[in-house]
C-alpha cells in the first residue's frame, strides 16, 4: 500500500509530495458548473475585468482544497484511511489562477489512539499549498481515521 498505517506516521515529518499540477481553465469551470456554484468570479471573464479586484477569473477554493489533498493522498492515506473525520482551519491566503502550478506539502502535527475505534488511531495533518512562485496559496488541517498495522 502506498499510504502510512497509523504506527508509521511520526509526529513533524513533512512530506513534499512530487505530484505538481497546472490548474487550466476547464478544470475550474468544470469544477464550478458540476457544483452549481454560480460565482461571477469563476465564470464570468468580462465581469472579473470590471469588477475584481484580480481582473480576471479565480481558481474556484473548493477545487483547490479537493486538489491540494488530493496531491497528498498517494503518500499518507491511500489504502490505509478508514475514513476522513474532519477539515479544520481551511485557509485560502492568496487566490489561484488559470496557468498556475501547484505543489504540496503535508506536516504531521500530531496523532492518537481512537477511543471508540481501538483497532484504528487518528492523525492529524496540515495540508499546505504553494504556488509557482511558491506563495501559499491554501492551507487546512485534516484528521483521518487510519489503519493500525498491527490489525492487517
């Protein structure tokens, strides 16, 4: 599996994940329409010109954060997660635009024992992602229920 069992994820390891991603137009208009999120801000150029403060459309943020954990999953939970249990402090600093790339990276912050779930334990992550100029452009921090190795 490619994902971390609950014992093999240590407290303040940072991934840097490898996958890198060109956002495009479509991806965000896609991404936008197949949501119903009907913002001027995602969809409407000529109004982005006149009434932005960017002048042209915006990286839809729900795209963003389902992209900058996506990015992370290969190396932490794929395989190995029981299920997510929460997003906390979803941050969005700077906004993303069509032709910009991203990467990632994720910090364990901390990790316990599940209370309810003793075959399974919780770590808590941050989720971090940068532009090409490597500005942070989002932020969260997840808590996913993962699998014990000693119980596979």
């Amino acid at each position: 599996m490619a994902g971390l069992f609950f014992e093999e994820f240590e407290v303040g390891h940072i991934f840097k994940h490898s996958i890198r991603r060109t956002i495009t137009e479509m991806d965000n208009v896609m991404f936008t329409a197949m949501t119903h999120n009907p913002a001027a801000l995602h969809l409407d150029e000529e109004y982005c010109k006149e009434n932005s403060e960017f002048g042209t459309r915006i990286v839809n943020s729900c795209f963003t954060l389902g992209l900058m954990v996506g990015i992370s999953v290969g190396e932490t939970t794929l395989g190995t997660a029981v299920a997510n249990l929460g997003w906390d402090e979803v941050r969005f600093p700077k906004p993303l635009f069509h032709g910009d790339t991203i990467h990632v990276e994720t910090e364990v912050l901390d990790k316990r024992d599940s209370k309810s779930r003793p075959k399974d334990g919780i770590v808590f992550l941050e989720h971090r992602a940068f532009n090409q100029k490597n500005e942070l452009v989002a932020k969260c921090k997840r808590t996913t229920l993962q699998k014990r190795k000693s119980e596979n």
